[in-house]
C-alpha cells in the first residue's frame, strides 16, 4: 500500500457512533411511515395518499419543497462548482427571485383552480389527450434518467467515507424510502423531508462552522477566494458561450427554475396539497428563501474547501477520485476525530437524496395513475385497485432505480448525458404550459408540432455538445490549482496530461459551445416560436373558445374582456366542456367556478 492509499484508508474512520446516527437516521423515516400509513388513519383513497386530502400545512410544505428540490448532488456538486470555477453560479438566486414572482402570479392560480391530480391533467383540459401524453411521457423520461443519479452521488459519499460498495447501500436506502413513501402517502413523504431538510441545513452549518474555526477565521476563506479570483463580481459579458455569466444566470435560471417548480409534477403535487392560492404563495416564498440559504451554505463550504486544500489539489493527487467526493473527503478530515458528527453530515447527504426519491416515487404513481392508466380504462376502478396501483409503481420505480444505479457506475458518460435528457424534455414541457396558460390563439396541434420539434432540437444539441465535451474538442478552464506544498506522494503523470479531440476549435458549431444554462431557455423558446409559426401558417384558434379557468388572470381579462358576464361555459368547446364536467364530478370544480 503506498502513501495514497494509506491516507486514503486513514480517511476512513467511520466509528461506531457515525454509523448510529446514519442508522438512526433511516430508522426515523421508517416511524414516520408506519405512524401515517398504520397509527394515523391510513391514507385509503387516492387524494388522500397523493394528495394530502388537499388540507396540508404551509411550512411543512415549505420544507419538502426544499428537500425535494435539494438532492444530494446539489449538495456534493455546488461545492465543488465554486472550488473549481469560482462563486459566479450562485448569482443564479436573481433567477430564482424571479421564478418566484412569475409563478406565484400566472402559474400557480391557474392549476389550483383547476384543483388537479397530475399536472398534465392541464394540457388535456387546454388542448387534447395527446398533448397530456405527449408531457406524461416526457417527465417520465425524465425521472427514470435522473433518480439513479440522486441515489448513486450520495452512495460514493458513503463510499468515500467507509469504503462500503455502493451496491450494498443503495438497496437499503431504497428500500427504507419505498416502505415509507409506500404506506404513508403524500403526508409521510413530508414530514420526512421536515426532518431530511434540518438534517441537510444541520450538516451544512456543522461543517461551515468547524471548517472555519480550524482555518482561524472567516476572513482566511474570503481573502484565499478573492486572490484566486473564486469570490467575483457578477459576470456581465454577453455572450452566450461563457459558461456562467449575469445574464445566464439571471435569465436562463429563471426559465429553468420555472419549469422545475411551476410545471413539474414533482414539485406542483406539493403546492396543489394546500387548500388556497394564498397557502401556496407563502409556501413558495419559504422555498425561495430555503434555497438560497441553503446555496450560500453550499457556496460557502465550496471556498471553504479552496481555503483548506489551496496548496494541494486533493482532485488533482487523486484523494479524491470523484469530484461528488471532495466534500466528504474534507469533512472527515475536519470531522474524524469528533465521533458521531461525520456520520451526521453523511446522514445529511442521504436525507437530501431520500427526500428528492421520494418525491418522484410519489409523483410517478400519480402520473402513471391519472394518465396511464385510468385515461384507457372504461369502467371507474375501485379504490382497491387504486390502491394497488399506486402502490405498485412505488414498488416498481424504487426498484427499478437501484438497478440502474449499476450503469450509471459502468458508463462514466451517463452524469452528462442524464443532464443532457433533462435539458432535452424541460425546456418543451415549459414551452407548452405556457402557451397553453398565455397564448390562447395556439390550438393543440400547433403546440404538439411546437413541442416535437423543441425536443428534437434540444436532443440534437445537447448530445452535440455533451459529446464535444466528453472528447475534450470543448474545455471549460477551471481557477488556480496548486500541488506544491502536499505533503505525501501521488502520482505526477496525470499533470501534463491533455485530452486528445477528433475535433478541432473551428469545427465545432457555435450553438455546440452555448452555455448549459440556456439550454431550458432555448427549448422553451424553440416549442414557442414553432407552435406561434405554425397558427400563422395554418390558421388560430379562436382565443374565446378556451375556458378562462385556464388562462392567466392578464389573459383571461384582455381575451373576455367584452363579455365579462357570460358565463364561461359558453365560451367553451364541446370537448372542454366534457372535461371541465368531468372533473366537476370529481369534485375538482363547483359549477360555481364554471
């Protein structure tokens, strides 16, 4: 063993206390599925299990949007973001800012009041059965791509920390939050992501506060980040190739936190559990506070690290192999000789991956259920069977997900490519909710040409360019590094080492070079522009055949604005009249509303 490994192994200090208080960890999710699924009354219908019965709290709500949102790669990644490039993601907040205002105010009205199950519920009622599809199946994509993720980072982390196989601790987490999210419905889920979002908060502040105490202060961290260029101002060069600037920032992570939080199934079943807009919009701005803290924290520890390690690049020496494995490399070496507290950061790793499983476990029964199953079913089906259903996609997703975990493991290329699906279904989805909620004169035909044609283009330029990066033809220059002052030997061969690209700089495309954080402004833009081409080539819809139930309150005044007291039924087609009847009979609507 040489002295790498020796290091390596003595980072893996793993006590007995650390692995109490991960286990304890997982045991308390566990009481808080059977207290919901057997002490409290069980959840025995479908609103119920998916939706809270519509009756939950705000703050709690508040704290599962967060833990949702926050899964362990945002916690493991972000750090390691501002150690190799520097704070200019984080001027993102602006775009989260505003993602809060506009949905608040447009987006989030218009699905309470339709009081829905699955958000694409929506796009059915707006246009036709195949636009509801046409989203179903997009998220679904997405979820099956990106929950392998959330549950394999972390698992290095543990790896990292005990050198325990990853495909050991992956069947067990999964396990635990399938039972709990199994039994307890909508309010298990919840109020575990409570817990997991003070567990996430705890683990942060703990590492943030020991790391600084041991460097001797604040102001060591701060200037260490100034002088290498890693604490900046905000980047104001307007140029769509530079990999995070302002504008970036400010636009293309407004546009991408609105498709997360105002369209996504994930994060809408949440707000739809509270009874009134007002509920939602506290809950809401409790998330948008959450999140930026808990990215400043992220943030933080980030230059934190830099500060500790500027002499010797851990990534550099190997320490560490993974980049998602920096942080907990840093935390047992601050954290190793106090026991139980390197086992509470990790359980505060995992809590964060729990939390955003789930969410989309719970999510996906409700999608599977509204438009897999009962569209194409003729006859109402018993709660029993409902039941069963729910459940079993549960079941289904959960397991399929620790399955997964072993290609992610295999194809190094697959972190990328994942991102890379999300960017090819968000920024569509996003596109066709919003022409649906602020462009009236869209029928569904153009929107399904709009969105076809958005995930087309984002596929094709997405793979481009994750390809151009995976081959080394596109490079993204990280700050200083140094390896002068380690104190143990590692192997040298790796520092004049380059990439060698079948790809020279002139033959790549522009568009192959954008910044990632266009990507959901573009697809968006792309679904838009087509859908708006295609009603000019062939034809508009009439804007006062469309419900004003589901239009934006803006929209709705300016399209109605000449017959305020007809009655919107009137003013609707004969296929959304069906539909807006049908969900009356679910209790969805009152005719009062009609």
């Amino acid at each position: 063993m040489n002295e790498l490994e020796e290091i390596v192994e003595h980072l893996r200090r793993f006590s007995w206390p650390d692995y109490l208080v991960f286990i304890m960890m997982l045991l308390l999710c566990i009481l808080i599925g059977v207290y919901f699924g057997f002490v409290q009354r069980k959840p025995s219908t479908e609103t119920e299990y998916l939706m809270g019965g519509r009756t939950m709290m705000v703050f709690p709500i508040a704290l599962s949007l967060i833990a949702s949102f926050i899964s362990g790669i945002t916690l493991l990644g972000l750090p390691t973001e501002v150690y190799s490039f520097g704070i200019q993601y984080v001027y993102v907040a602006l775009g989260v800012i505003g993602m809060g205002l506009v949905m608040g105010f447009i987006y989030l009205p218009v699905f309470h009041r339709l009081n829905i199950t699955s958000t694409y519920e929506y796009l059915e009622t707006r246009f036709d059965r195949r636009l509801r599809m046409f989203g179903s199946v997009m998220f679904t994509i997405m979820n099956i791509g990106y929950l392998p993720i959330v549950i394999y980072v972390p698992a290095l982390a543990f790896n990292q920390v005990t050198g325990v196989n990853i495909h050991v601790i992956t069947p067990i987490v999964c396990i635990v939050c399938v039972f709990y999210t199994c039994v307890g419905g909508l309010k298990a889920v919840v109020w575990t992501d409570v817990v997991q979002t003070f567990s996430m908060f705890g683990a942060l502040v703990l590492v943030a506060v020991k790391g600084t105490i041991d460097l001797g202060g604040s102001n060591v961290v701060f200037r260490s980040a100034w002088d290498t260029g890693r604490l900046e101002r905000p980047n104001f060069d307007i140029n769509p190739t530079t990999r995070h600037t302002l504008w970036s920032q400010l636009i293309g992570g407004f546009v991408y936190w609105l498709q997360t939080n105002a369209v996504s199934q994930n994060m809408i079943q949440r707000y739809l559990s509270l009874p009134s807009v007002k509920a939602g919009r506290r809950a809401l701005w409790i998330f948008v506070c959450g999140v930026c803290v808990l990215m400043s924290l992220c943030s933080y520890c980030g230059l934190l690290i830099y500060a500790t390690y500027q002499k010797c690049d851990p990534l550099t020496t190997k320490l560490a192999k993974a980049k998602d494995q920096l942080l907990p490399l840093f935390v047992m070496d601050i954290l190793r000789d106090l026991p139980g507290l390197p086992g509470l950061f990790i359980a505060g790793v995992f809590s964060a991956a729990l939390s955003s499983l789930s969410t989309c476990l719970n999510s996906m029964s409700a999608v599977i259920l509204e438009d897999f199953v009962k569209p194409f079913i003729k006859e109402p089906l018993s709660q029993r069977a409902v039941n069963w259903i729910m459940r079993s996609v549960v079941v289904g997703v959960g397991a399929l997900c620790a399955a997964l975990v072993f290609v992610v493991e295999k194809m190094g290329t697959v972190l990328q490519l994942t991102m890379s699906l999300e960017a090819i279904t968000n920024g569509p989805l996003l596109g066709t909710f919003t022409l649906g909620i602020l462009i009236p004169w869209v029928n569904a035909t153009g929107a399904l040409t709009g969105g076809i044609v958005g995930v087309l283009f984002m596929s094709w330029l997405s793979l481009k360019a994750q390809y151009a990066v995976a081959t080394g033809a596109i490079v993204f220059p990280h700050k200083p590094m140094s390896v002068e002052e380690c104190t143990y030997e590692f192997d040298r061969s790796s520092l004049n080492a380059t990439v060698t690209s079948t790809m020279t700089a002139d033959e790549i495309f522009p568009l192959y070079r954008i910044s990632y954080m266009w990507y959901t402004f573009l697809g968006a833009s792309v679904t838009i522009l087509v859908s708006l081409a295609y009603t000019l080539v062939f034809g508009r819809n009439d804007p006062k055949t469309v419900a004003p139930e589901l239009l934006a309150g803006f929209v709705q005044r300016y399209v109605h604005r000449d017959d305020e007291k007809t009655s919107a039924k009137k003013h609707t087609t004969d296929g959304q009249v069906e539909i807006l009847n049908n969900l009356a009979s679910d209790g969805a609507f009152k005719e009062s509303q009609l």
